[in-house]
C-alpha cells in the first residue's frame, strides 16, 4: 500500500479531523470548552462509523469484476423492492 491510502488523524487544541486522502473524505470533530478528550473521541468515532468510510475501504480492498458488481446491485435492489412491499402492505 502507498502512503496515500493510510488516512491521516490530526489532532490540536480544537478539534480532530480524518482525511482519507484515496477515498477524498473529511470528518471534523470540534471540541467543545471542558469537554473531555474521551466524550471528542467518542463523537468523532460515531461520525467516522456514520459517513461510511470503513465500508468503503473494505469494499475497495479487493477488485471485484463488473459482473459481480452489477449482480451484488441487482439482489439489493429486489431485496429492497420485497421490504418496501413489505412495508406496504
């Protein structure tokens, strides 16, 4: 791997921020006065988990033929189709 798939985690007086510079992503965290670095942490964790970024990065780590690809669409696709019929009903 290069050193440009590694994200990058800063941290100064004010605030986190992750960039991941092969997927162009930026989470920012700013800590609030008398937070605590742990409670920062924790926010900046369930930002990072929410914007889907590890996803990604798992997904990219293998090539995957366009074949696959347009079958793994296609499952989700009916399988969202039955829970929203589902739903419906």
């Amino acid at each position: 791997m290069s050193l440009s798939t590694y994200p990058i985690i800063l941290y100064d007086n004010w605030h986190f921020s992750f960039l991941s510079l092969s997927f162009r992503t930026m989470i920012e965290v700013n800590i609030k006065d008398n937070e605590s670095l742990e409670r920062a942490l924790r926010r900046f964790k369930k930002k990072w988990e929410r914007s889907g970024v590890l996803k990604d990065v798992k997904r990219k780590a293998f090539y995957e033929k366009p074949s696959v690809t347009k079958r793994i669409a296609k499952k989700q696709t009916i399988r969202r189709a039955i829970r929203l019929a589902k739903f419906n009903n």
